[in-house]
C-alpha cells in the first residue's frame, strides 16, 4: 500500500495537486463560512446585527432562542416532524418489506408490471404532480388531517424501498423459503421469523433514507395542511423566517433550531447516511 | 373445486403482502397522474369533482393557453439552466472530488467528504432563507464585494436578470456532495488490483482514469444524469424558500409555476393541471433520451 501510494503521488503534479486543494478547499468554506456567520448572527440582537454584519457579536446573547422557540411554536413543530418521520418510516419500511419478500420469493405473473411501476416511481417526481395530488386530498376530505399528509408521505417512499428490499430479499436463498416451506411454515410465518430478521441492514439503509427525506420535506406539507396544529419544522420556520421578517436576530435563532437536529444525525449516522445514499442510487 | 383451485396459499400470501403497498403507491402517484390529465382537459375549478354539472370537457385549451404564457417559458428557461448545472457543474465536481478522494491524492479526505455532503442533510427551507440572507444587501456577499468596490450595491435579488445565480449557485454547493458519495461509493468497487497492475505496466494517472475507471463507472455516470434530470425537475423548496420566484416571477421554475397558478392568487386548476401533465412527459421523455444515448454509445451496465 505504502508503495502504491508512493508510486501516485510521484505523477501527480504539483500545480494539478494545488488546483485540486484550492477547488476543494473553496469548496468547504463555502459550507463552513455561512454556518459560522449563521451561528455567530443568531447570537447578536437586532439592533447589534445592523450595525455589525459580519463581525463576532460585542454581546453574545442566547437570549434569541427562547423567544424564538416560543413566537414560532418549535415545540409543536418538533412534535409533528417527529410524528409524521415516525409513523411514515415504521410503515415504509413494514410495507416494502412485505411486498418486496412476495416480489423477491412467491412466484407470479403479476411481479414483472407491479414491480415495474413501482421502479418507474423512482424517476416520477412528486413536485410534478402536486396539484392533482392536493386535488385529490381535498375531494376525499383528507385536507388539513394528520391521515392525509401520511399517505402521500408513504406512497413516494415506497418506490426506492421496495426496490432496494426486493434486490436485498432476492439475496437470500430460494433453499432457506422452499425448506421452511417443506417443513410446513405458512408465508407469514416466514417472513416473520425468517425475511424479517435477515433484513435489518435494508431496514437500517430505509430508516435512514426516510427520515432524512420526510423531515425536511417541505412542499406537499406546505399544500396539503393549513393548521397551526399540524405545522413541521420547515413549514413553521419559513413562515417565521420568511422573507419579510426584519426580526433578524431571533430569524437566525430559528434556522440554528431547524439545522441542528439534522446536522447532529448527520455527524452520528454519517457512514450509513453516505452508504443509504450510495445504495439508492446504485441503479436509476 | 376449481375456484378453490385458484386461491393456493401461494396466492393469497402474494396478495395481502402486495396489496398494501400497491393500493397506497397507486392512490399517491400513479392515480394523481391520470386524474391530472383528465383534469387538465375539463375547465374543473374548485368544488365538486364528481357529479359536478358545471364540469365540461374543453379540450386541449389549457395546454394553447400555457404555451402561449411567456412565464411558462421563463420557468422553463430556468429549470433548463438548473439542469444544465447539474449535468455539467455538480457531476464533473462531485466526480473529481470523489476521485481525488478515492485515490487519496490529497490529505484530510475524510474531513472533505463530510463537509461536502453535509448541505444534503439540512432543509432546503434552511438553507434557502440562509442564502438569501447571506446574498442579501445585509449579508456577507455584499461586505465582501465592498472590499472590492465600496459603492458596490447590492441587487442580486432585485435584478430579474441576476436573481437565478445566487440560486444556480446554491443548487451546485448543495447537491455536489451526493454525486461525490455516488461517485466514491462506485470507485470503491472498482478491484485495485486492476488498476496496481497497470500502475506496474507503467501506465500514467492519466490512462488508469481514462482506460480503466471511466469505461468501468460508464453506467454509474448514465445514472447520475437520470438523477440530474429528474432532481432539476424537482427544483421548488430552495426557489420557494430563497426568491419565491421574484423579482417579477424571473426565477421561477416549472413546479412554482404551477404551485403560483393553483394557489397564488384565483386559482387556476386546470391551467396547473396542463402543466403537471407536461413535467410528467418532459422528465419521461428527457430520461428516454438518456437511456437511448446510453445503448447507442455503448455504455455498458
């Protein structure tokens, strides 16, 4: 390895190496600088923001926190995304399970057309069909109901995960179904106590994948309810933060609450965040 | 005997394991898709849609009247630019950067990849009100380009010819990072005994990259420009969040496009529903494109 490394590095040329670390580096204090000024102005007062921009705060204060915490109702917020990441992700992962292990092991003429449209749906981007999808929440009743934002949120997770549990399912020998099946276990039996054990890795990428996705999910929320009540974090937070506060300092305050979560499972779950993703888009 | 026959344990296990998941994946995407363009043919407005007297069929009106709208082609415009810079700016970055990484040509590898990816994981709504800020008169841009030029005035967002580059910007800081982790993710696969043996045979950097790891990651790159298609018609929270299509609807894209008719001001279903059905066959008829370039250039899987 040492000796590899060696060999490399010897025909790399050294402006190409400094062209690489300046775009790299521009790179990362593109992400870093923006988070620092974030950071630092959620610490200034209104009044000390306008005068002072960019600079470290004079008097650092948290006192922006609390009372944005409270004006933008983050306790109900954090209670809803953490609801509908919850809910949605059990039932994305339950359902694909169940009909990835039917897809992957029980023969049928009908797996090659449902399984195809599902496979589709990976490419169908809910962003275009939003209109006839409020339409058609509206014309049933679901509007404003915590039912009504779960489904959609189900069904555009589903497609990715039954992909992915169908490949990971079709891994696991025929000869482990067709024994059990010999010894007399009924289908649910074996996915129960068989599929459902040996998937904990697909479930684990799924979790992943989803509740990423479903807490940040911002546009079919923002259409399909209008309820304080039933508000998460990114709808509540534009409306708070919108482009016509002047209330900088406590707006600040605001998207530092709205980042951390998800920048705290990032730096946790950071080795299976990069392998989920990699995964969901080993085929497009 | 023979209907009993028909539903084997077999079957009926096929069915209520499928059921669930088809019924809802039908009801939210698939059905949506037909019920739009149904839509998009009648002069349906708000109310009732079954049983509705007033609902009658006017045709392929819709779709004159959005081809004839200049805003239409604005957005259109847009979401063109959002994926030129996907396909030609994200991709090569994030496959540079994961080639870099890869061959650990440079140092801190590790501390890179994370930084880089870490816009992913934040909400677009966050990081749109935080670009806006930061590109705004009372941002950091602005403090900068006065160290240039103190009578600078700041009109990114004002000027309807300039307000999509902050975002054109922002859309290739946020998602290099995932074509970064798809990219590495595949180099990892590639043997590196492969690639020793030919370092031995003497070949340059330059020949292992382009004889053995683009031909091997050829499928990996069809890929990720489905991905970059698809994702630039996906464009709507950062635009929402970051200029609301301002200054005068200049940076609006297809999805806000549509949102604006439906629900900004009188509602325009019909005219919305005309569009939807329009980015459904766009991005099916930009991905087809893909796929056929991809078997007539001999890209393998």
């Amino acid at each position: 390895m040492a000796t590899q490394t060696k060999i490399r590095k010897s025909d790399f040329h050294p402006v190409l190496r400094i062209v690489v670390y300046v775009i790299i580096g521009i790179f990362t204090i593109l992400t870093l600088y923006p988070l620092y000024w974030l950071a630092i102005s959620s610490l200034k007062t209104t009044t000390e923001f306008q005068l002072n921009m960019i600079g470290w705060p004079q008097n650092p204060t948290f006192r922006n926190y609390p009372s944005a915490w409270r004006l933008a109702q983050f306790s109900t917020l954090f209670l809803n995304s953490l609801f509908f990441t919850i809910v949605s992700t059990a039932a994305i992962i339950l359902l694909s399970l169940m009909a990835g292990f039917a897809f992957a092991k029980i023969r049928s003429k009908f797996t090659g057309f449902l399984h195809g449209s599902f496979v589709i749906g990976i490419l169908l981007t809910l962003q275009s069909i939003m209109v006839p999808l409020f339409l058609m929440v509206n014309s049933v009743g679901l509007y404003n109901t915590r039912i009504g934002v779960l489904i959609p949120y189900i069904g555009m997770g589903l497609p990715m995960a039954i992909y992915l549990c169908t490949e990971f399912i079709k891994s696991i020998p025929d000869s482990v179904v067709e024994s059990a099946r010999i010894d007399g276990a009924s289908y649910f039996r074996i996915f129960s106590a068989i599929v459902v054990p040996m998937a904990k890795p697909v479930a684990i990428t799924l979790a992943i994948l989803n509740v990423a996705g479903v807490w940040n999910e911002f546009m079919l929320i923002n259409i399909l309810v209008s309820s304080d009540a039933l508000r998460t974090l990114p709808v509540g937070i534009l409306k708070f933060s919108g482009p016509l506060a002047a209330d900088y300092g406590r707006q600040f305050a605001a998207l530092m609450i709205g980042m951390i979560p998800m920048v705290v499972f990032y730096l946790i779950f950071r080795k299976q965040i990069t392998e989920g993703v990699s995964a969901g888009a080993v085929k497009g | 005997m023979k209907k009993a026959a028909f539903w084997t344990e077999e079957r009926r296990a096929y069915l209520i394991l499928v059921f669930p998941a088809v019924i809802i994946y039908w009801a939210v995407m698939a059905f949506p898709t037909i019920f739009s363009f149904i839509l998009s043919l009648t002069n349906y407005n708000g109310g009732p849609v079954f049983g509705n007297p007033d609902v009658k069929i006017v045709g392929f009106t819709h779709y004159v009247r959005m081809f004839n709208d200049k805003y239409f082609w604005i957005s259109l415009k847009n979401n063109g630019l959002i994926m030129a810079i996907s396909l030609f700016g994200q991709i090569p970055l994030g496959f540079l950067f994961a080639y870099v990484l890869h061959r650990k040509l440079i140092k801190f590898g590790d501390f890179f990849q994370t930084i880089i990816y870490l816009p992913a994981v934040i909400s677009t709504i966050v990081i749109g009100r935080l670009w806006q800020s930061f590109f705004s008169p009372y941002g950091p841009f602005t403090e900068f380009m006065r160290r240039f030029n103190p009578t600078w005035e700041n009109e990114l967002f004002f000027d309807p010819h300039l307000a999509i580059l902050p975002v054109l910007f922002v859309i290739l800081w946020m998602y290099t990072g995932t074509y970064l982790i798809i990219f590495l993710a595949n180099l990892q696969k590639i043997d590196p005994a492969l690639i020793e043996a030919a370092r031995i045979d003497g070949a340059t950097e330059w020949q292992v990259l382009t004889k053995i790891i683009l031909p091997a990651l050829s499928g990996v790159i069809v890929t990720t420009a489905i991905l970059a298609i698809s994702g630039s018609l996906k464009s709507f929270d950062l635009l929402f969040a970051m200029t609301g299509g301002n200054p005068a609807r200049r940076t609006s894209v297809l999805a806000l496009y549509m949102y604006d008719n439906a629900f900004r001001g009188a509602p325009k279903y019909p005219l919305a529903n005309a569009i939807s059905v329009f980015m459904v066959l766009l991005s099916l008829i930009l991905i087809m494109v893909v796929r056929i370039t991809e078997s007539r250039f001999g890209g393998r899987e």
